[in-house]
C-alpha cells in the first residue's frame, strides 16, 4: 500500500521524539502509591499525571515493579510538555467488586492527550471474569456494561508498548478519534467465552500500526470500526477470539467508511471467524474500500474469509432490509491452512450495494484434508493464481 512508508516514518518519528526527549521522573510511589495490591493507589496515579502534565520538556511516570490498586482514571490533556512515557513495570490490579469499574466507559482513558507512550512490562489486571459470570448469571439484567482496560480519545503521536492486557471486562483497547498511533509488543488475555472482549477496536482514527502482537480474546482479536483510514496490522497472532473484522458497519445511517487497511503476516488459530467484513442489513452512507489481506495462516478457523452483509449476531432484533454499505477493492493474498466450516470462501453481498473488485490470488483452504467450497452473492471479482476451494467469482 502506498500509505505504508508515511506509516513507518510516523513510527521512527514519534518514536525518536519520545525517547530523546525525558527529562524529569514522577515515580508514583513517591505520590504515596504502595505496591501490595490492596492499598488504593488511584489518587497517587491522577497526582503524578498531574504533576508530569505540568511540566516542561519530555517527563516519564514511573510504575515500579509490585502491584497497584487502582479504580477508574482519567488522564487529561491541555498538558505544557508535549511528552509523556507512562513506564509501568507492575501490575495495575482493579477492585474485587466489578461494579467500581462496571459503571466506568474506561478503567485507564487518557483523553485529548498529545505525545503520550504507555510502556514497560508491566500488567492491567481488570479482574474481568466476575462481571463475565454476571452476565451469564441469571441476574444479568442487572449488571454493568463494564469498562474499557485502556482507551484514548481524540489524542495524537499515540506509543503502547509491551503492556499485557488481563481480563478486561469489556474491549482491551479502543483508539477512538486519534491520528498517528504506534501499538507494538502488546499481548491481550482472556478466555474464549468472555464476552465483548474485543483485543483491540480502532474508529474514527487514522494512521494506526499494530505490530508483533498477541490476541486471545472472546470477541474480535482487532476490530475496525467506521472512519478508520490508513490502518497497518503487521505479525498478529490471534485466538482464541472472532477473528480480524472490518465492522459492524452500518449501525447508523450517516457513518464514515474504512479505507486503506493492510492486515500482513498473520497466524489466527481456533477462531470463530478469519477475516471478516461485517455491516448490518440497513441503509447506511458507509463503505470499505481498499483493503489487503496478505499472508495469513489459518489453523482450524470457521469461516476464513468472511463477507457478511446480513450481519445479525443470535438472530435477534436483525434489521431484515439491505445493507446500503459500500465494499470494493479488497484483495485476499497469500490466505492458506485450514478450515473448520465447509463453506472456507463466502461472499454474502448486499443485492442494493455489491461488492465489487474482490480479487483472491493465491488463496489455499482446506476442509478436512479436502478442499472446501465457496459460496458467492451479489459479488463481483476475479481469482488469479492457486484458488482452493474453487473460487465462485
């Protein structure tokens, strides 16, 4: 993709300037944090943010090894320094009740930020499972939605670096509203049932890469929700999970589309989907346009291309009209292994706005030790090279 060189010299830029400029060390023990995991450390968090964003020059936050108890934190811009490193080398450990953090958008939201790296080795622990069995219980009307782990909101020269994501009692990551985002090293933990644990949700953001990261999660590994432009996902390794999913599109009638996104060298592994493009059946000004998918292993993976214009999880409430979402220009490259589902290729196109320009080269599923079969509607494309399951374009 063409976009890729401006992608890779924001990384080295942004990652430069971060790294040359730390001058002055907020250590949050020093703010009165303690690292035995049942002390409340959150005002010792917000007082060092505080006194880094009120700062000149570059400062760094420091999270020593230990763990932190902390409850929701919201980290604001409109700071004097242009630099912040948050370098977390403990475990940041939420409350045993679910409900402190339940009734919170985010556990950890830096919001309108600029210049901001979250680094180290270090853990977010949200204690997710609690809220999990709520939601399964009987009682679940009564439960919280759940937080976000990590989210930033309208915020620019984004870095996160080597963070593990625990647990999270919903998505694990959001990067909505933001320009030039690095995410790198990151590894996302949780069950296979755990619902709404999206690994990483990008929207309305552009210029993202995500590089060398591992996703077990009980929803989408990465999901790529409307006004994402310029998205590099790069050594991904996902499942167990749904797979990587352009959508829901077309939850609304005025949304802005997807464009430009290159998923490269991935392994996704006992997922309930590959690679999927999701939009509900309704109008909607939406699109995804320009769209590569190349070297992908599939091992054991229900559905591996995947798109799906009649999108309508457990039947329930589906909107039963067509969808208005517009899909053209997306390439299935180098996409091998092997299926769990029969079907391994199927186009499910809206009759109203078909896909157009879908081109598979060199793809090569199998079906139990066979080939699989593919199923096309509403789809216009080509098949260059080895196509297995035969293709029906």
């Amino acid at each position: 993709m063409a976009y890729f060189s401006s992608i890779n010299l924001i990384i080295l830029l942004i990652l430069f300037r971060q790294a040359s400029a730390i001058t002055t060390i907020y250590n949050v023990i020093n703010f009165g944090a303690k690292a035995d995991g049942v002390t409340e450390a959150t005002s010792a968090f917000i007082g060092a943010w505080r006194a880094a964003c009120n700062s000149s020059g570059g400062v760094e936050i420091i999270v020593p090894k230990g763990r932190y108890l902390v409850g929701p934190m919201v980290f604001g811009g409109g700071c004097s320094t242009s630099t912040i490193t948050m370098r977390i080398d403990g475990s940041l450990v939420a409350p045993v009740d679910f409900r402190v953090l339940g009734g919170a958008a985010s556990w950890l939201s830096f919001e309108g930020v600029g210049g901001v790296s979250v680094v180290g080795g270090g853990f977010l622990d949200a204690k997710g499972s609690a809220l999990w069995a709520c939601k399964a219980s009987k009682d679940a009307a009564n439960c919280p939605a759940g937080a976000t782990t990590l989210s930033f909101t309208n915020s620019n020269n984004i870095v996160i670096r080597g963070i593990t994501s625990l647990n999270s009692q919903m998505f694990h990551i959001v990067i909505n509203g933001c320009q030039s985002v690095h995410i790198q090293d990151v590894k996302i933990i949780a069950t296979g049932t755990s619902p709404n644990t999206d690994g990483i949700h990008i929207q309305l953001s552009r210029d993202v890469s995500i590089i060398n990261s591992s996703i077990k999660t009980g929803d989408d590994c990465i999901s790529i929700g409307p006004g994402t432009k310029n998205l590099w996902a790069e050594l991904i390794a996902c499942g167990p999970g749904h797979g990587i999913s352009i959508g829901s599109l077309a939850k609304d009638l005025e949304e802005q589309g997807v464009q430009n996104v290159t998923v490269w060298k991935a392994v996704l592994t006992d997922t309930t989907n590959g690679l999927r493009i999701k939009s509900w059946a309704r109008p909607s000004t939406g699109f995804v346009q320009e769209i590569l998918f190349q070297n992908v292993l599939m091992r054991n993976v229900q559905n591996p291309i995947l798109i799906d214009q009649n999108y309508c999880p457990r039947n329930k409430n589906c909107p039963d009209q067509e969808s208005g979402v517009r899909v053209n220009n997306v390439t299935y490259r180098g996409i091998r292994g092997t299926s769990a589902t029969q079907v391994a290729v199927k186009f499910d196109c809206s009759p109203t706005s078909p896909c157009s320009g879908i081109t598979l080269q060199n793809v090569n599923l199998t079906y139990l030790d066979q080939a699989g079969q593919s199923s096309c509607n509403n789809v216009d494309g080509m098949a260059l090279g080895l196509v297995l399951p035969k293709s029906c374009l």
